[in-house]
C-alpha cells in the first residue's frame, strides 16, 4: 500500500454515471476527500514474470543444447514467438 495517500484524490471519474452521489462508486468517499487505503483505484506498479510453454517442430537430431542455441541465439529467438 502506498504510505501517503494524499495523492490520490477522489475524483469525479471515480463516480458511476448513472449514481447521483459524488463519492467514489468503491470507497464511497466524497469527492475531494483521498481514497480509503483499501480502495482498487488506488494502484501501484508490480512486476511479474509470465511463463508459457507451447509445441514445436525441431530436427530430430536437436539435443538440449541445440534446442537452446537455436531458439535464444539464432533469428527464431523468443522476441520471434510474439
């Protein structure tokens, strides 16, 4: 959780349309008041790692290590598969 949240001001984009309340639609704090600390629209930055596996075609001759090679050195390298 961020230590301050003097930053994080309820605006009128935290409303719903269709309410005529002026308060965020998830704190339910007015408008210019900050967000409770518990709040989803208070966000910070993570970083995670993702891991995919899928099939491929390979020489039957590849070992492990030719595997590797091929696919992180050559021109099919994991920047290829997106």
């Amino acid at each position: 959780m961020p230590a301050d949240l003097t930053d994080y001001t309820v605006t009128k984009k935290a409303m719903r349309e269709a309410s005529a309340k002026e308060e965020c639609f998830y704190c339910h704090q007015p408008v210019g008041e900050c967000h409770k600390k518990d709040c989803i629209l208070v966000k910070k930055k993570a970083v995670v790692r993702a891991k995919i596996e899928y099939e491929v075609n390979i020489p039957a001759c590849y070992d492990y290590g030719n595997t590797l090679y091929f696919y992180n050195k050559l021109s099919h390298c994991i920047s290829n598969i997106i």
